[in-house]
C-alpha cells in the first residue's frame, strides 16, 4: 500500500509511471484524491497518469478539469471534445464526459431563457425604492447567519453588536424594510461558514460550476448547507411562503446584476471571466475588503501536454 503522506504518495506515484505500473500510478493517485479536492497541478499529474496508463480518453478529460481549474474555458470544451474521439472509450465515460461539457452551456442558456427574461420584467414592475426594501428585508432577514459567524471566528464583541443591528431592524426598521440600525452606526457584516472556514485554514477546493445554482467553491458549497441552518427563512412553516421568499430573493439577486451582463456576454471567454469576478468577490469578502495580488499559475507547468 502507498503511504498516504502526499507528497510521498505523489513521489511515489511518479515513481512507479517513471520505471514501474503506470496504471498502478493512476491508481494511486485517482485513490489520493478521491476524498481530497486536487490542486491544478495535481489534476495535470492524474492527466499524465491517464495517459502513461494508456487510457487517452480519461487522460483528455483530465485536462479538461485542469483548464477549467486554472480558468480557460475554450480550451477545457477543446479537451473534452477530443476525448470524445479516443479509442476506446466506455458508455460510461461518454456520458460523463458529454454531461460535463453540457454545465457551463447550461446555466449560460437557462440565464439567457429564463432568469434574465424575469429579472428585467422584474425591473420594469418594481419600483426601484421596492427593491430596495426587499433587499433590506432579506439582508436583515439571513443576517442571524452572520451573527454566528462572527462569533465562530472569535469576533464576539462584533456578533454582539449584529445582534443588536438585528434586534433594532427587526423591530423599528419593520422586519428590516428600513435600516435605521445603520443611522445608529451599527456597522453591517457579511460573513457566512465559508468564510468561517477560511478563518479555520480550510482551502477553498475547487471551482464548480453548478447547475441551476451557478457557481460555487468546494467550500462554499458545504458552507452554504451549514448557513441554512442559521437562516430563519428555512423554519417558515408555510412551504409556498418559504419557497416564494427564497425565488423573490434569487430574482432580486439576478436583477442586481443586470447592469454586468453586457460586460459579461461581450468577454472573450465568458466561463473565465465569471470565474474571476466570484473568485475575486469570495477573497474580497474572505479579506473584509482588503485584496491583495497573487501570482495563481506560479506553481503549474505549462509545457504542452
């Protein structure tokens, strides 16, 4: 059995493509890994493993996953396409494969079809001083998640002041359609358990594209379960009531970013450039608004594979 240090483990894999089973190597790696988001350049070592293993089909489509990890789109589709055309490949590989490069066109044609048809008429129908007590309404309303969060992240004096902010919207802002807490000067925060996660030294994993949902970090993912917990909405007894606040609050959320979708659908690569605006607003909000640059492609090998 390989030990299951990683870096030893991955020694050891490389190893073995090296001078012994490069099977056995893909093996070991695919195992590493089953529980544990690999990094990009991690996913190009399993692509090499693949393809020293001699499966070119399986090989390609990790090459997929790795550009789409390092955000180029275009080239992920091009790396899925050919894998289509490797011999052999199983049923079950072309039907993953086909619904994995089915994702991203998804979500972009359900946006395009529905969400933004209804966003936009949204707009038109609400007054915008509406929308605006609605988005104080659902701030207020999930702002106990921030609550706990704060106080999970050893913040207590600051949960105690949201938990003031809660307190004084609930009550005098009309179950937060007003926000006089802010007048008052209670700051607001945005914390959620993904961020609280990032607090305890949890990587973020894996950028997904969802369907439906959109995108998502392995940790934010996870994250977002815990929070419903902590999100009052979800104890509404009344399911049309529950579920119509939650669609009310998705399609404000759309309409807010109705003014992007020009810079959005002009980009050259659609895939990266959503990628980056939500990496770059989970980091801004991991940071509390303090950014700071980082080189992301200084660790990966770029030589043609």
């Amino acid at each position: 059995m390989s030990p299951r240090n990683i870096p030893l483990t991955i020694k050891y894999a490389e190893l073995e493509m090296s001078y012994g089973d490069p099977k056995k190597a893909h093996e070991i790696l695919l195992d590493l890994f089953n529980n544990k988001i690999p990094t990009p350049y991690q996913i190009r070592l399993i692509a090499n493993a693949a393809n020293n293993a001699g499966d070119k089909a399986e090989a390609f489509s990790y090459m997929a996953e790795f550009y789409l990890s390092i955000g180029n789109f275009q080239e992920a589709i091009e790396q899925l396409k050919i894998a289509l055309t490797m011999k052999p490949i199983t049923n079950i590989q072309t039907a993953k494969f086909i619904a994995r490069l089915n994702d991203f066109e998804f979500n972009e044609d359900l946006d395009k079809a529905v969400l933004e048809p209804v966003a936009d008429g949204y707009d038109v129908i609400i007054p915008e001083p509406v929308q605006s007590g609605f988005n104080n309404f659902f701030n207020n309303a999930e702002y106990p998640i921030t609550i706990v969060n704060l106080l999970l992240q050893g913040k207590p004096l600051e949960s105690i002041e949201g938990l003031f902010r809660f307190t004084i919207n609930s009550t005098i802002g009309l179950l937060g359609i007003l926000d006089p807490a802010s007048k008052m000067g209670l700051n607001a925060n945005d914390e959620d358990f993904a961020q609280t996660l990032g607090v305890w030294g949890v990587d973020q994993g894996s950028y997904i594209m969802t369907p439906f949902l959109g995108p998502y970090t392995v940790r934010h993912g996870f994250g977002d379960l815990i929070d419903n917990v902590f999100n009052p909405i979800s104890y509404i007894d009344n399911g049309v009531s529950r579920y119509g606040l939650k669609i009310i609050d998705k399609i404000q959320e759309r309409s807010d970013l109705s003014a992007l979708e020009d810079e959005l659908y002009g980009s050259y690569d659609t895939y990266q450039y959503l990628r980056d605006s939500y990496i770059q607003n989970r980091n801004y909000k991991m940071n509390n608004g303090v950014t700071e640059e980082v080189d992301e492609f200084a660790d990966i090998d770029f030589e043609d594979f």
